[in-house]
C-alpha cells in the first residue's frame, strides 16, 4: 500500500530577481515501512523539497499533489493540517538543527513546550522519557541547558524532539552535519534502529555513502529536479544518469583509488534552463540534451536523460 506518494511536485520563491523554480516536477512512492533518501549537491532543491512535504515552506508556493496514506495534504486546510499532520503524523529535523536549542531553558523545559503548545492531554512526564530513551539518552539529559550537552548529545535531543509526538514519517535534514565521523556513525545507527523499529525516513543528505545504509529508495537532485529515482540497490548497482554516476565516483574509497569530480557547478535556478540541466557538466551530453529530457522508465523508478530514449 501506497505510503507517500508525490505526484508532480513543484515548488518555487518568489524574488525581487523573478522566480526562482526550486522544485519542479518531483514524483515518488513510497510503501509502508520504506524510506527515501534524497541526494545531491547544495542549492538543487533538496530541502525545498522536504519543506513542501511538511508545508513549511516560507515565501513560496506548492504546486502538484501529495498523498499521505491516501489523504490530499496540499488540498487540507492549514488548521486541519497543523492540527493532525505536522509534528504529530509528519515530522522533521531540520537543517543546522542543534543550534536551534533555546539556551536559556532547559532540555525538559523545551520538550514541555512543546507539548503545551500541541495541546498535550497525556502523561507528559512519560512521553518525554519515551522520546529520550528512544535516542539512547536518559532522563538526566532533562535537567541539562544546551551548552551542557555535546553536539552529538543535542543532536539526539532534537531527533527526540521530532519523535515526541510519535510520528509516523520524519524528514530528516542533513542530521549527521558539522558532527565528527564518530557521532556521525552513531546518529546513523540510531536512525537505522529507529527504521527498524516501524519509523519511515526522508533523509536529506550530500552523502551517498550515508544512504546505503537506510535508504529504500534514492532520488538524486538536481537543478531542482529528481534526475533519478530508484531502489536503493538499482541506483548503487546500476547507476543510469551521468549525474548519478559522478556522484558515487566522487565517494572516496579505501583502496587509494584517487575519487573522480564533477566539474562546473549546478545551474542557476532562477531562470529554469529549457535544456538538460546537467547539459553543461555531463561528459556524454548529445543534441538532443538541448531540449529537457522525458522521464524513462526503469526497473525500479525513472531517470531523465535523453541516452535511454530507445530503451
């Protein structure tokens, strides 16, 4: 059964400079029980993409369809959504999360704010346990100010905070950022328990390699659209888009093998380009990348790029 389904998804902020097409046509399904991970370089419309998702994208408009479990997200009003959806059926953790901790009020105090403002009628005492003992912290975190905590430690509390109302999806925004690679190893842990334990992911990363180990399902992002889109095992094993394949060649292995880079940068979103996004980067690019490629059907998903027309 269809969990999350995206269909046409596009999103776009408006500037004094015109619009800027941070997201455009994103399509995909995910099952109960699947995650998504979402990959790319900066400013190809990643977060964009999980902000639309939670409907928290400020300044812009939200365009296409969004189906969780069956009910139109898009077409909700926002009370109905604030009121059963955000925070409490979907959640997320945002970019640069740890600093968003209020310094001045304690771990507890935070957690009951939040409570108190999704008007809580519960045991708050026991759902605030629950949700630190579901990161692997204990309740002596509670009475702690964030500068007392480690950055691993306040990144466990913010996860905490995105599971307290007991979510069934969680968008997941670059979690393992500015961590050192042994708190980024055990933040990617916990998620996997967490995913083992019932939880659906969206996680948002630069990292492929991150994605390996959690994802179901790939898309790679780029100029604001989902180039590729597949089984996590089809896009590792049987890359198609030359975006794709750059991306993992760029991944440094153990074996001293020197990692290739993709040269250029990603194309201005502003002016959304009427050609292959990657025309200028992509080292296969033919005459017909002038024109933007069709979505081709793989086995598991899609991939936009004209050199699978035929197939």
């Amino acid at each position: 059964m269809a969990f999350l389904t995206v269909n046409g998804l596009s999103a776009r902020y408006s500037t004094s400079k015109g619009p800027v097409y941070a997201v455009e046509d994103a399509d995909f399904v995910l099952n109960d029980g699947e995650s998504i991970g979402i990959a790319g370089e900066s400013a190809c419309g990643k977060s964009t993409l999980g902000l639309s998702i939670i409907r928290m994208l400020s300044g812009g408009k939200t365009t296409g369809e969004i189906l969780f479990e069956e009910k139109s997200l898009l077409d909700m009003p926002e009370s109905e959504f604030d009121e059963k959806y955000r925070w409490k059926k979907i959640s997320m953790i945002f970019q640069g999360a740890m600093n968003s901790l209020d310094p001045v009020f304690t771990i507890e105090e935070q957690f009951l704010e939040i409570l108190k403002q999704h008007k809580f009628s519960g045991d708050s005492n026991q759902v605030i346990l629950d949700a630190i003992n579901s990161v692997s912290l204990d309740s002596n975190v509670l009475k702690k100010y964030p500068h007392e905590l480690s950055g691993g430690m306040k990144q466990r509390v913010i996860i905490a905070m995105a599971l307290l109302l007991k979510p069934k999806f969680v968008i997941a925004d670059e979690p393992t950022t500015a961590l050192d690679v042994l708190i980024q190893a055990q933040i990617i842990n916990l998620l996997k328990k967490l995913k083992k334990d019932g939880m659906s992911f969206m996680l948002i990363t630069h990292d492929l390699a991150v994605l390996s180990e959690i994802a179901d399902k790939i898309g790679i992002m780029y100029g604001g659209q989902i180039v590729e889109f597949g089984s996590s095992q089809e896009i590792y094993k049987n890359p198609k888009h030359p975006y794709t394949k750059g991306l993992l060649e760029s991944i440094p292995t153990l074996n001293g093998q020197t990692p290739k880079y993709i040269k250029g940068i990603p194309p201005s979103l502003l002016d959304a380009p009427t050609q292959c996004r990657f025309i200028d980067r992509c080292p296969l690019a033919i005459e017909k990348c002038k024109q933007l490629p069709p979505k081709i059907k793989t086995e598991s998903g899609y991939v936009q790029c004209w050199l699978y027309e035929d197939e």
